[in-house]
C-alpha cells in the first residue's frame, strides 16, 4: 500500500528513530493519546503528558530502530495498523529485539491515538522499575 497515511506512518517511525523529541511531537495532535506498557504512565493524554513519557523513553535508549513487516488501514485512510522488528539499544549497551504493533488514529493529518502492543510484557528489571515507578505515580497522584 502507498497512501499518503502509508507514508505518514513510515515517516512517523523514523521520527521516533530520531529521538528529537519536538519533531516527534509534531506529529500528534494536540488531543492526542498515546499507550503503551513501556512507559511508566501507560496511558498518556495530551502533548504534555506525550512529551513526559517521550523525554523519560528517549532518555533511556541509545537508538531505535523499527522494521515495518505488516502494514493495514482502514478504507477512510484514517487508521492504521504496523506491525514492526523493534530494535532498541539501552544506554547501558543491551540490546533488545522484539515485535510490537502500532494501532495509529489519525484526525487532521496528525496522530490522535497511538497504542503499542508488545508480545510480551515487561520483565526482569525493566518490570521492577515499572512497578516501583508507577507505584510512586500512584501515591503522588493521591
């Protein structure tokens, strides 16, 4: 498929390949939600939010890298479906390979919701520093 939403989301992976964080948000909108179980605050709304959880995910990699494998969207080119070959290497020089698929919802040629779904769910350390993270955003939100 090579839509004009085929190459905003190709586009979009790269952006987040680039790790500069106000190009990345360029991309959503500005009532834009973003999910994912790889951030401490899953679920994400509003630019302000995006750019917390973006700041805290970038800071953490050294590169990202997403492989397209599947692509699918819906007849009104407006949402789409990516299944990607993540490879993310850490600042502490582990590597990670996985896949994950992006669900993307586009209003106004912009990103409306984003949510990620992984194959697996966070594990090992990653699942302590989640767990310890979100139980403190929990007590601060109270």
């Amino acid at each position: 498929m090579n839509t004009d939403l085929s190459k905003f989301v190709y586009a979009t992976l790269k952006t987040i390949e680039s790790k500069n964080i106000d190009s990345i948000l360029d991309i959503f909108h500005e009532e834009s939600v973003f999910i994912d179980p790889h951030y401490p605050n899953v679920h994400m709304k509003g630019k302000a939010q995006i750019r917390e959880g973006l700041t805290w995910g970038v800071n953490g990699v050294e590169s990202f890298q997403f492989t397209p494998i599947n692509y699918f969207e819906n007849k009104e080119n407006t949402s789409a479906s990516v299944e990607v070959a993540t490879k993310l290497v850490l600042k502490n020089g582990k590597k990670l390979s996985y896949q994950q698929v992006f669900i993307i919802e586009t209003k106004e040629g912009k990103i409306s919701r984003c949510q990620a779904y992984e194959t697996y769910g966070p594990h090992g350390v990653l699942n302590i520093m989640l767990t310890v993270t979100r139980l403190v955003n929990k007590l601060r939100s109270s």
